[in-house]
C-alpha cells in the first residue's frame, strides 16, 4: 500500500483466542493486510482485565510491546520485564514470552514487521499436564 491510511481503535471489534489456554486476553488489530489492505507492519491493541493472562509462546517474528494503560510483567525468555505506560519492550524473534496474570486492567500498543496477521505463527508453549497447543 503506498497511501496512508486512518484507523479508529474505537470502531474495532476485540479478538480474542478459541482457546482460553492460550490467554484470556483481547486484542484489537490497527493495521493487517488481511484488513486493511496495509503492508510490511501489523499493529495493534492488546488489553487485559484484572486476572487475565496470555499463554507463554513465541512466533518468528521480533515484536515491539508499548505500555498504555496499567502495569503488569512480561516474561522473556524466562526474565521478567515491567510494562507500564511509556515503556517499550523489544522482543526477539522466537523468545518465549507472555503475561502470566495481571492484577488490574492492562494496555498497550504491540507491532510486528510483517504484512499481516495471518502471517505470525503462535507456538505455545506446553502447560504443566496438558498437550502442545499449535497454531496452525
């Protein structure tokens, strides 16, 4: 796409995983080729009410996380890291991360260098009794 293009965040449907496995969070996509018709970035809204979490796992893709609203821990690669508003945490591509439960609502802003959303594969990681959850 090489014009630009303006999103209403308050006009979006929230998404959500099939699986609450994986994270009882919402999530609102900003810019996807699969909906916008953008290209080369896919970003987005994550937010999380008091006793949400989202499932460890990782994806290829580096992803940018940029605090909103609230605070909460994000674990990389096993270390933990504050997110709190004006806070950005960069992770790697294929580092194991997510929000093990937050005590209070949480927000912020996430992006990915791809064209669009489809295109990033989550892998789960296991859960203590339970088989590896994939997205295909």
């Amino acid at each position: 796409m090489r014009h630009a293009l303006s999103v209403d965040a308050s006009n979006l449907p929230d998404h959500g995983w099939d699986d609450p496995a994986r994270g009882t969070l919402r999530w609102k996509t900003l810019h996807s080729g699969d909906v916008t018709g953008s290209n080369s970035l896919v970003c987005g809204i994550a937010m999380m009410q008091a006793g949400d979490h989202f499932a460890l796992h990782r994806h290829a893709q580096p992803e940018v996380y940029f605090g909103l609203e609230g605070e909460g821990i994000v674990m990389i690669d096993g270390q933990p890291h504050r997110l709190a508003p004006g806070i950005a945490l960069f992770v790697p591509g294929n580092a194991l991360h997510g929000v093990p439960e937050v005590a209070a609502p949480l927000r912020w802003f996430y992006t990915f260098a791809c064209d669009s959303f489809d295109q990033i594969h989550y892998e789960f990681a296991p859960q203590p009794g339970a088989a590896d959850v994939r997205q295909p």
